[in-house]
C-alpha cells in the first residue's frame, strides 16, 4: 500500500517536515517566505495544539544571535505567515492562533507528515503483534517513504535543529526495525542491498553495520560480513579514537563463531577467536571524572580524534571562567588514555588558584619525573637541567600529559615530553597564544537545551519537570555556565524546601546575582576576579568600561569613545582580554562579555567616581549619536541644536553607516540605556538622529521603538526642539508602513508644537510630512497647500535640502492633479537644489518621480533612464524600498518598450529585495512590486504566474490606518 491510500479523504492543507519544509493547499504549493519565517512555522507545526511562547519561539529560531527588537519580531512573522496561509482561503488567524502571550497551531483536519508516519509506524507494530511480519515490513517501507530528504533542510536555529537530528535518528531506527523483520522473514538479499545503499551515509553507525553483517551472513557471505566489521573499527579509530561498542562486538563474534540463533539466521559454520588478554597497567594520575558532562560533543569529538603520528602532540582548552575546561579534559584523557600505554599524567599549574602562587615550572619537573621512576634528589633546581632530563626520560615513552589552570605559555614548554607519540593536554583562561597547537577548543556557555538538561539531572527529573519554566529560566540567568548551573544545582539539591522559581526570584536581582552563586569554596565571583586581578592596570580599567557599554557587543572605536583612547590602544586591550577569555569575540572586530562576566564588570564600574562613569557613559553615547548625524540624509550640519560633538570619528556618511550596520540589533538598545541612565538629552537626540538610517532600510518597528523610548523623556531634555522632532520622526515611521492616520496625527502635532515654539525649520518638516501623507491618502489639493507652505518656508531659511524636498514632492501631488508641466518644473528646479546639498538619496526620490510622471503618460524611452540612474543611487545609499520601488517601475517601463524577459527580471529583482527586509517593508510596495509582476507575466503569456501574482497582492490586503 502506498501512502497516498492511506488517505480516506484528501485534506485541504498538508505540510511536510520529512524533508525540506513544504506546504500545500490541496494541490497547489504555498510560498512560505525566507528560511527564518519557515524555521518559526515549523516550531510550531511540530508543536500541535500547543502554546509556545515568544521567548521560545525566539530561542528556538534566532538562538544566541536574536534580533536588535527581541521577542517583538515574533509578532511580525506571525502576521507574515498568517498571509502566506491566507492564500490558502483557509482562516489563517484560527489556524495559528493567538494564546497566552504565545502562539498555537491548531492542527484540526490539517495533514502533517510526521502525525502520520506515526499512524503508519502504529500500523506496522500492531501488524507484528498479530505476527503479520510481511505486513509489518509493508507498513515500515510505507514509513519511510514519507522521508523526502534530510527533514527541515537548511532551516536555521537550535528548535530545527534539534528536530533534524530526532527525525533523521527516527529515520534509522525505522530502517533498523524494517531490516530485522526482513531477515526474520528471510529476505536476506533485500536487507543487504537496501543497508548496503544507506551505509556510506552513516560511516560510523554500528547498529546498521551489525544488521548488513547478519544479512551478509545469511546469504552465506560470511567474508564480507566480517570485512565489514573490520572496515568499520580502522574508521572509527582513525576518524573517532575509539574501539566498536559490546553489541558490535557480540555480532562480531557470533559471525566468527556462527551463531545463528544470536545472529536470527539459519545455521552456518564458523570459527572461534581467541579473546584477548587484557592490557597491561600503567600509572594513572588521573582525578575523578565529573559525574555529568552535558554538551560538548563536537569539543570531544575533536580532542579525541588520533593525533598525527610523530612529534608529541599538544592541544590546548581555553575559555571563559567556570565553562568547565577541566571537566573536558579529564573526560578526553579518559576516553583516549588506553592509546599510551605507558601512563597518564597530571598536574594542576594553579595558574588562577586564590591564595596560590602559579606552580614553577621546576617543581612540576621534579613531580613529573618523579612519577616516571627518576630519583631527583641528585638534580638541582636549574630548570634547563630539569627539562633535559624530564625529554631523556620521556624519550622512549607513549605519554598523556595533562596540564590544567595554565598561567601562560612559558609555564608549559619545559614540560613537553620527547617521547614519539606521546600527547599534552593543557587548559587554561588565556588563549596560550604563544604556544605551538594542533588543535584549540575554546570553551563558551553551554547551549540552552544542554543548560537546562544539566539542570535536571542535578536536581532531579521530577522536581525538573514540575517547573520546566523556572528551569528555563534558572538556566538563563547562570548565562549557561557549568560552573554557576552546578552551584545553582547544588543550591537546590541542599535545600530542598526551595522551589526552582525562588532561586530564580532570587537571582533575578542583578546586583546579588554573583553572590547567590556561591557554594562553600566555589564562587563564580572569586572565578573572575582571580582573573580580573591578574589584568595589568590598563586592561583593567578597559574591562570596567565594558561594564557600561550601552550595547552587548561593542567594537574597538567604541571603547575607545568611552576611554578617550586611540582606536588602536582599545583594540590592542579587547584583545589581550579575548586572550583572558574574560571577553568574547562572536566575530572579527566585535566584542561580547558573557552575561554573568559583564554582571562582574557592571559591578566593578559602579565602584568607580561618578564622574569617571559619567565620562565615560557620556563618551558611548556621544559615538552613537554622531553615527546617527553621519548617517542622515542631512548630515551633521542638518541637526540645527544638539551638543558639540568634536572632530568627526567617522570618515564619510558610508562609513558611520557600516559602523551602525555592524551593530544593527543593538541600536533600540542604545536609546534605552540612555533611558535607565537618566540621559533625557542623549535618549532624545540619538532616537532623532536615527530616523534617517531606519528608514532607509525599512527598518520602521526599530525606527518607532526607539523614537517611543525617548518621547517620555522630552519634558526633561533641555533641547525643546526635540518635543516636535520626535513626533516628525514618528509621523515618518508610520508612514512608512502606510498607516496614514497614525503619521497625519504625529506630523499635525508636531505642526501645532512648531508654531507656537517660533520654530520655521521644524515647521517645514511637518508640513513635508502632512503633504507627502496627503498625497499618498489621495487628498491631493490639501498636498498642494501643505506643500506650498513648506516651499515658502524652506526659501526663507535658505535650506538646499529643505528645498529639494519641498519642492520635489509638491511636482509629485502636481502630477497626480494632471498637471504634468508644472510637476516637471518643479522636478527640474529641485534637482538642482539637490545636487547643490549633495545630497544623493534626495537625487534618488526626484528622478523616480520624473520616472513615474513620464512612465503615466505613456512615455517609457524618457521613464527608463531616470528609473535606471535612480535605482543605482538607492542602491548607493543603503534603502532597500526606494531601491525595490524604482526597480519594479523601471521594470514597467522596460515591458513599455518590449523587453519582456528584462522586465521580468527587475520586477523579481525588486521582488527580492523587498522580501529580503519584510518584516517591516511597506504592504503597499509589496504589492505594487506583485500587480507590475502579474501584468509582466500577463505580457509573457504566462497567466497562471500572472494569476498567482495578482491573487497574492490581493492577498496582502489594506493596512490598518490607510
């Protein structure tokens, strides 16, 4: 029986999950947006009939890289989703539905194709049950049919991930349980030809080995079953380190032996093999393994993969206090120890022991020599002399040597042993730069999964499962470390009249957090500031500005912002800090404290005169805001009030924009800090100075995010220019996403304000904004009076860009009242007004409406070029939507003059481009991009692709306000 007849009636929605994510309505495929809002739908198509809160889906999608708004851009993609499923005709709303501050898929009569490879999967072990094993083998090749490919391919973030690796496990067991009936059924050469296809895809899987060497067997192979087996051990000891596991081995030796009954086969003859003895012992310094090890697989992996043949071998384990770098190690150690035969050493350098020196190299000379049998006490203290005969002890040895709490890389190479193959383990804060690796880990929180798995075994499952949220949140305020999760575990297992949400009450308090995390001698406290005090006098004061960064992650120029230092002299500190492991770099030229460090370095700066927090709080701020300037469309001489910022840390408008791109998610941050700080002034200047950037990359959540934060705090700014600017900016934001009766109320307020503040400049703004709103409302004669009125303010003040502006979007409210040789006049005068500001995004605007008024008159020769220059210069200037909407027109205009497949290929280029920043781009934009796509399609003979664009702008529906 196929699939497909399993099917009494054909559902009207059907998605798939064994695979890349797919959707159907009936037969018709669904276009499911970018891979991130794809990986949302799926954590919550796998989760049926299930609440999942934003937290969660924003963990579960974006992982340790969310985005600069947080758990608000759930919300967005939500309403994304519920559009592409719109398309469907089915109740979008209903089908994912809004509870309890998250959100639910509500399953109903849809079809999900991993609800019914279950249903198969049941079918197949009943059929066994009644001892129907044909039926059964039937039912499990139906099971695995549903599989069309690796399942949720290229879906980004730890929820898809971790559904990958439980369906492609699901996957294999399924063959695994098909493969036994079969050979119970006799179908030896099936389940050879089928495992012998899978297994180059799972080299190292010794379940479906032991199944190919019974069929093998069965089939009277009983060679290439055991080749298998021995093909199999040399890959998991060149590629792994280690032996095959007891089941392996049992078939192993029932093959040798034959078996059948162990096997499940008929009878065959076999030898029998001698058992080995077992290996000689040799010394073992070892401590005591930790009980549990969560994570860190990959880390293993690695560390105990065979190292090169030759020359002794070093690795080395670095990374932030308390990660657990010790408990890695002596779990690789144990793991590989059986590969040197002629012992395992080790020794502690106390390189970050409180109330302890770092151990000499001398001493950890005689104690190692000692341990290889050297009599020291005819050796003097001269190092040289110690290491000469530590290398001529070790020369003809197969050593493991592990040295943990490394103070630096001097301290480590008089300990290298000679001996050929032998290997050294060390771990360490700092990154040992100066000593010659093979292979580096650099050890970091764990995963949240591995946190909270942690978590639950120290505390114990039941208790875990009561408060699985507290357990999520327990796992985030330990910032994921081992070491603060075990005291956090300890804490609990100890008193036990304490509930999980009361430790999380009180760790919640930042200021008492480090000093919760304490257990008799461990304190994730004392672990940095052992490392904090060992910090020469200038990195420390770099550590302590960390601690008021307004941003996460911060580069070299804004640390050096903070201190008044070089660019140059701050980079050389966060590095030698990455070299401590008390900073992170997530990537080239950007820096991160973990949470808990940067709680450790919030307290140590707190410590400082309040005028040193102030400078340097001040200095941040001062960065952000002159980004901000640089940015505009404006430029710096386009804020009329506003503090002296000094000499330009930026070298051009391009370069402030990629410092602000670099940090991105950061920017509503940025406003916020100043906020908590008190910095009604920054707060204010830096949202308004912002505006510009923003809405260049329709990026208008973020835009009207940081604009509300500030607005509170106008009344205490002592610039009152901001009380109307804040509400011109808001009025832009809004009416970038078409919500025309929100923007006309902010830009008449801000109107009303300006008046009677005497404020022409700020006038003329708002009266910009109420005729560009007019105009786009369809009101065009009140466009033409506002309009009017802002030109006549703008020639007063003797603004170029003022004017431009003016001037170019009254020729726009002209052109809609017919009046096509006054708008281009008007076109013309406010090109030159632009080009005098140089000022090119404005260039940009003009010659799109001159494209557009010659593209309405039938005009596409004279539409195209301006189109063209004006999609270059958007291009130039970083605005995804003017770039998207002269694309698409430049694309009508081409179809104007016949070129069809060209202007095919602009509309999809403009297609692309809006889609790539969605979440907040115009719904009006999108959907004039899909109407000039359908008529390109309708022009190709393409209807059906005409009708899918036409259905999907309908689709998009009127936004709210317009």
């Amino acid at each position: 029986m196929t699939i497909a007849h399993s099917l009494d009636t054909e559902p009207r929605l059907r998605f798939s999950v064994l695979g890349p994510l797919r959707a159907w309505h009936g037969d018709q495929p669904l276009d499911l947006g970018p891979i991130r809002q794809q990986a949302l739908l799926a954590a919550l198509v796998l989760r049926p009939d299930m609440t999942v809160s934003r937290d969660e889906l924003l963990d579960g999608v974006w992982g340790l890289e969310p985005p600069g708004t947080g758990a608000k851009v759930v919300p967005v993609y939500v309403h994304r989703l519920r559009r592409c499923l719109q398309a469907a005709e089915c109740a979008a709303d209903e089908l994912i539905g809004r509870s309890r501050g998250g959100y639910r898929f509500v399953s109903g009569d849809v079809w999900i194709d991993a609800d019914r490879l279950e249903e198969v999967v049941a079918e197949a072990g009943a059929a066994e049950r009644s001892g129907d094993l044909p039926t059964a083998v039937d039912r499990y090749s139906d099971a695995l049919e549903l599989f069309q490919g690796e399942p949720l391919a290229g879906l980004p973030g730890p929820f898809a991930e971790g559904q990958r690796l439980r369906l492609a496990e699901r996957r294999i067991v399924l063959l695994q349980e098909k493969v036994d009936r079969q050979l119970r059924l006799g179908r030896h050469a099936d389940a050879v030809g089928e495992l012998s296809a899978l297994l180059p895809a799972y080299p190292h899987s010794e379940p479906l080995a032991a199944l190919l060497m019974r069929a093998l067997y069965a089939c009277g192979r009983r060679a290439d079953a055991l080749a298998v087996y021995t093909q199999l051990r040399r890959r998991l000891i060149d590629d792994l380190g280690v032996e095959p596991g007891d089941e392996l081995r049992r078939v192993h030796q029932d093959v040798l032996r034959g078996n059948d009954s162990g096997l499940g086969v008929g009878a065959l003859p076999t030898p029998v093999t001698p058992v080995p003895a077992p290996p000689a012992r040799v010394r073992d310094e070892l401590p005591a393994d930790v009980a549990e090890l969560v994570g860190r697989a990959a880390e293993l992996a690695l560390l105990t993969a065979p190292a090169d043949a030759g020359a002794p071998a070093v690795d080395a384990v670095d990374g932030v206090p308390g990660s657990g770098k010790t408990a890695l190690a002596v779990r690789v150690a144990r793991l590989v120890r059986d590969r040197y035969p002629d012992g395992c050493l080790y020794v502690d350098l106390h390189g970050h022991t409180e109330g302890r020196e770092a151990l000499p190299p001398q001493r950890a000379l005689r104690r190692l020599l000692r341990s290889v049998g050297v009599d020291v006490n005819n050796l003097t203290d001269d190092l040289d002399e110690l290491a000469a005969s530590w290398r001529a002890a070790t020369a003809s040895r197969r050593l493991l040597l592990v040295l943990d709490d490394v103070a630096g890389a001097e301290q480590v190479r008089p300990l290298l042993p000679a001996g050929t193959g032998s290997r050294v383990l060390t771990t360490s804060r700092r990154r040992l730069a100066g000593l010659d690796v093979g292979r580096r880990v650099s050890l970091g929180p764990l995963a949240p999964g591995e946190a909270e798995t942690l978590l639950t075994r120290i505390v114990g499952q039941e208790r875990a499962e009561q408060e699985r949220d507290a357990v999520r949140e327990l796992a985030r305020l330990c910032g994921r470390l081992p070491l603060a999760l075990r005291i956090a575990g300890a804490r609990l297992q100890n008193r036990p009249m304490w509930t999980l949400d009361y430790l999380v009450t009180r760790l919640a308090d930042g200021e008492r957090r480090l000093g919760e995390l304490t257990a008799e001698d461990r304190s994730v406290e004392g672990a940095f500031r052992l490392s904090y005090e060992q910090l020469p006098s200038p990195e420390r004061r770099a550590f302590r500005a960390l601690g008021l960064s307004p941003t996460p992650t911060l580069d070299g120029r804004t640390l050096a912002a903070m201190l008044g230092w070089t660019a140059r002299d701050a980079e050389l500190a966060l590095e030698r800090l990455v070299d401590t492991s008390l900073v992170q770099q997530p990537s080239a030229g950007r820096y991160r404290l973990h949470d808990l460090v940067a709680v450790y370095a919030r307290r140590l700066a707190g410590q400082d005169p309040a005028q040193v927090v102030a400078g340097t709080r001040a200095g941040a701020l001062r960065l952000y805001l002159a980004a901000g300037h640089h940015a505009s469309d404006w430029g710096p001489a386009g804020f009329p009030t506003g503090p002296d910022l000094g000499p330009a840390p930026f070298e051009g408008w391009q370069d402030a924009v990629a410092w602000l791109d670099a940090g991105a998610g950061d920017l509503a941050d940025v406003v916020a800090y100043a906020v908590e700080a008190g910095e009604a002034d920054y707060a204010c200047w830096i949202a308004d100075g912002l505006v510009h950037y923003f809405t260049r990359q329709g990026r208008h959540h973020e835009c009207r995010a940081a604009l509300e934060l500030a607005l509170p705090l106008v009344s205490q700014a002592s610039d009152q220019r901001m009380v109307s600017s804040l509400r011109i900016g808001l009025g832009i934001a809004y009416g970038m996403q078409d919500r025309y009766e929100q923007s006309r109320a902010w830009f008449s307020d801000a109107l009303e304000i300006s008046r009677r503040a005497g404020d022409p400049r700020e006038q003329a703004r708002a009266l910009n904004g109420l005729g560009v709103v007019a105009r786009l409302s369809g009101r065009h004669p009140e466009s033409v009076a506002h309009l009017t009125r802002m030109r006549e303010l703008a020639l007063r003040l003797d603004d170029d860009c003022l004017a431009g502006m003016a001037v170019s979007d009254l020729g726009a409210a002209l052109h809609c009242l017919g009046r096509h040789d006054e708008a281009l006049e008007c076109f013309a005068q406010s090109m030159r007004y632009a080009e005098k500001a140089e000022n090119p995004r404005l260039i940009a605007k003009i010659l799109r409406f001159t494209g557009a008024l010659h593209l309405g008159l039938a005009r596409p020769a004279e539409a195209a070029p301006a189109f063209r220059q004006a999609a270059e210069l958007a291009a130039q200037v970083g605005d995804p939507p003017l770039h998207a909407s002269c694309l698409t027109r430049w694309g009508s205009a081409e179809l104007g003059l016949g070129a069809v497949a060209g202007a095919l290929d602009l509309h999809h280029r403009a297609l692309a481009t809006v889609t790539a920043v969605a979440a907040q781009t115009s719904v009006e934009l999108e959907r004039e991009i899909r109407r000039r796509l359908g008529e390109a399609y309708v022009a190709a003979g393409r209807t059906s692709n005409a009708w899918t664009e036409f259905h999907r702008a309908l689709a998009l529906g009127r936004t709210p306000g317009h």
